[in-house]
C-alpha cells in the first residue's frame, strides 16, 4: 500500500484479543438496559477503543455532540461553507475517533471552520485499504 503523507493520520492501533473480550461484555450489559442509559465504562482502555470496536463490530454509527439531553436524531442543515456539507441530515460516523472529537470539540469558546475528510486508498493491485487501523508503509 502507498505511504500516506506525513499530516494524514492513520487510526492507531485497536484493542487486544482481551480487551475486545471486555468490550463485548460491556456492550451486552449497556444493550441490556436500554438506550435510555448511558454506557457504564469503566474499563482500563481508553473510551475511543471500545467506541471503535463498536463502530466495526455492531449494527451502529457513532454521533459525537456536548448535547446530552439528545432525545432524537433529525436530520438538521449544517452550517458548512462548502455546498456538499450544507446539507440537512444526521451527522454520525462507522468510526469511533470522529464522534469523540466532535464530542469534546468547544466551538462555542473557539469558533472554527473544520475541513475533514475519510478516505481509503486504492493500492497499485487494486486493493482498497481497510477502514479500520492503517499501517503506514517504511520510507525508503
């Protein structure tokens, strides 16, 4: 696969066969009491694995907001300078990280425009990356 320039990202690295144990455990127990309350963690890996996990491994997408009185998801127009992002509809991601940034993101105390992006790439063999944890390739 092709290295990815220097100020792309890639997701860290995810949770042990242990930890993934204990996710599992955790997200039975919060489906289990219902969606009313919040998820109990307190497991000793950071929040953003088990968000990750969940992204990968359930039938979910992730909403990240400083809103906690959410009670339903409508489709609300973005205030976006760019025509594609001015759109109404439900922000959420297959991810774990984004949701947790726009989550603790103050906009409030520091206005911002924000350009971000996902995206996968396309290797000379024709092999998309994967979406989850990317390695980057040795420079030469």
């Amino acid at each position: 696969m092709e290295s990815l320039p220097d100020f792309w990202l890639p997701r860290p690295e995810g949770a042990t066969a242990s930890s993934r144990e204990r996710f599992e455990a955790l997200w039975e127990h919060a489906l289990s009491r219902g969606p009313a309350d919040p998820v109990p963690y307190r497991l000793a890996e950071p929040k953003w694995q088990f968000l990750c996990h969940i992204a990968d491994h359930a039938d979910v997408v992730l909403h990240g907001s400083q809103d906690p009185a959410i009670e339903l998801f409508e489709p609300r127009k973005a205030d976006d300078v760019i025509e594609f992002g001015d759109r109404a509809a439900v922000y959420a991601a297959t991810d774990g990280i984004w949701p947790m940034y726009y989550a603790i993101l103050d906009r409030a105390r520091n206005p911002m425009s924000l350009t971000n992006a996902c995206i996968r790439i396309q290797g000379p063999s024709g092999v998309w990356s994967e979406m989850g944890p990317a390695r980057r390739s040795s420079r030469s």
